[in-house]
C-alpha cells in the first residue's frame, strides 16, 4: 500500500518540478574530454560489432579480465578500462558464438553493466540505455537474479535522468519486491537496498523530501540487518550503512536540501567507503552541496580532494566540468581555481 501512495505522490510532485525544475549541474558540455570520449566510440564500436579479427579467448580468461575491469573502475583507471572492457565485450561475444553457457551470459550481462555505468558517468543517454537493456536481456536469459536486479537499477537511473520519473520510480520498486531478492541471502538484500536507494533518489529529483527520506530510511535499515558486512554484489556496488549515508548526501543534494546533505556527509568517513570511485563520489557529492549553499571555497577544496583522489573520475566527468564553469564565471578565480579548469578541459 506504501509503494502504491509513493508512486501516487510522484506523479503529482513531478507536475511541480516540470514547472519548476531542480538545479542540474550535469548537462553535457560542448568540449568533452578526451578520454571520455575515447571510451565512449570504443564501447560503441564494440556494441555495433564494429572490430573484426578478435582474439576469442578462453571464458576462464574473460574472467579474469573481467575482474580487472572492474578493478579498473572502482579504482577510477578509466584509461585502462577504456581499451579493456570494449576488448572483454567483443571477445564475449566471440566467445558466445562457439561455446554459449549461463556463464557466458552472466559475464556478458556484468560486462554491460560495467559499461552502463560508465557511460551515465559520461552523460552519454542513449548507449547507456542499450547497454543496460542488452545487460537485463542477458541477465534474465541466464536466469541471474542479481544481474537482473542490477539491470533494472540502472535502467531505473537512466529513466529519470530522461525525466521519466514515474517509470524509473516503478521500474526500481517492483524490482524491489520481486520474490527473487526475498529468497534469503545478504547479496539479494543489499540489492533490494541499492534499488530502494534508487527510488529514493528519483523522489528526491522531483522534490518529494519526505518520501526520499522515508525510502532511505528503509535502505538503511536494511543495512542495518547486514551489519558491517558491505556486500559487493559481483563488483556492481558495495552496500552498507555507510553507502546508504553516501546516497543520503546526493539525495538531499537534488532534493534541494544542501545544509542537509552536508549534516549527511559529516556522518561518512571517507576511508570507509568501499572503493576510491566512491570516494571521489564523496568529495564531489560534498562539493555541489557547497556550490548550492554559496560556500565557494569549500566547494573548491573539495573538488580538489576529490582530485587528489581520483584524477580521472574529476577530470572525465561532465558534471564536474560543468560545475567548475560555473564557479569560473560566478566570482573571482584564483590560481587553484584556474588550475583545475585547465586539467577538467574547461580553459585551454
């Protein structure tokens, strides 16, 4: 009955924030950078079947490379991951054609799903809405209730990027309460965690504050019941007490609540979190609050942290780049300031 009245508020707070949207630092910038571009035509060339001559690998080794692929992304190595995972999507495809299996399926489903959550880092809509739909096809042919979770998770974040709220909010519900995530087991709880922060997240984007809290709220006492476990989900996400503070912070932050989402970011500890992609996540969640609260130099420092931690998550993002040009043209620049907008590709 709850879910039923969440997603009957929805569809009367978004009438409201189409009339008067949210804040967006995201959009995307006429100049991208280069490395996200690079990954983003190499993925696309991968999809499309573009390569000819690929090495077909054993699926033992496709593994392994899928592994470092991963390892790749949570430790913000986006160079690498850019001519790496292109590779693992051709060579499984390959690989698919003369020995097809659940486990070929399965790696193919990890494989897109990797990529869908590079190319929404990218503001890239539209591949990542193929990679995502290609990632549940296989997931749900393979009869992986994990993957297929995963899929629809993204699928739920690309579908309110587009402002679909109503149908992101019930695509990450009704994944929710599938009877598969119910069956037992801290990974399956810990996804229905990450799909609840999901709609919590699209009831903040169209100001619903108290439903986002209430979803979080939820989340988090599912994290609570897993205790200092942070289930990694096949490399799709740690989830945790401390994850859910990490959505908290973003959450209050679209929900227009900055001096919230700063009280949030008290309660995480940085070293905490599971990967360094989730701590520059932090930093850079930290900084829009600021941005917001008209805290200028704390803004700077933080997207400095977030630097420091992770060039290339700072320097690929769209959303960073377009929150520095915002800074640049809003009041004075200083050396720092004027530095970094040089290494995001904001000034040449």
């Amino acid at each position: 009955m709850r879910r039923r009245q969440l997603l009957a508020n929805l569809a009367v707070t978004a009438a409201t924030a189409a009339v008067a949207p949210l804040a967006c630092v995201s959009s995307r910038p006429v100049n991208e950078a280069a490395l996200g571009g690079a990954f983003v035509s190499r993925v696309r060339d991968a999809m499309l079947g573009l390569h000819t001559g690929t090495t077909v690998p054993p699926t033992a080794a496709l593994r392994t490379d899928l592994s470092r692929a991963f390892a790749d992304f949570h430790a913000c190595r986006y160079s690498s991951l850019a001519v790496r995972l292109p590779r693992i999507i051709c060579a499984g495809h390959a690989r698919a054609a003369i020995d097809d299996g659940s486990e070929l399926g399965a790696l193919l489903a990890q494989s897109y799903l990797l990529a869908t959550r590079m190319l929404i880092k990218l503001d890239e809509q539209q591949l990542g809405e193929l990679a995502a739909s290609r990632a549940r096809q296989t997931a749900e042919a393979s009869n992986d209730a994990l993957l297929a979770a995963e899929a629809c998770r993204q699928q739920s974040v690309l579908a309110r990027r587009s402002g679909c709220h109503e149908q992101a909010m019930s695509i990450a519900l009704t994944a929710a309460d599938h009877p598969s995530l119910h069956a037992g087991g801290l990974d399956r709880a810990a996804a229905r965690g990450l799909l609840i922060q999901s709609a919590a997240y699209t009831a903040a984007r169209v100001g619903d504050t108290a439903g986002m809290r209430e979803l979080t709220d939820e989340a988090a006492a599912i994290a609570t019941e897993l205790g200092d476990t942070t289930p990694l989900l096949r490399d799709h996400g740690g989830f945790s007490f401390t994850t859910v503070q990490l959505h908290r912070i973003s959450a209050e932050n679209s929900a227009g609540n900055p001096s919230a989402a700063l009280a949030a970011a008290r309660s995480v500890a940085p070293d905490r979190l599971p990967s360094t992609e989730r701590r520059a996540r932090y930093f850079t969640d930290i900084a829009t609050a600021c941005w917001r609260w008209s805290r200028r130099d704390e803004c700077i420092r933080a997207l400095l942290a977030a630097e420091k931690h992770a060039r290339e998550e700072t320097q690929t993002r769209p959303a960073v780049r377009a929150l520095v040009s915002e800074l640049l043209v809003s009041g004075r620049t200083t050396t720092e300031l004027r530095g970094l907008a040089a290494r995001v590709g904001v000034l040449t």
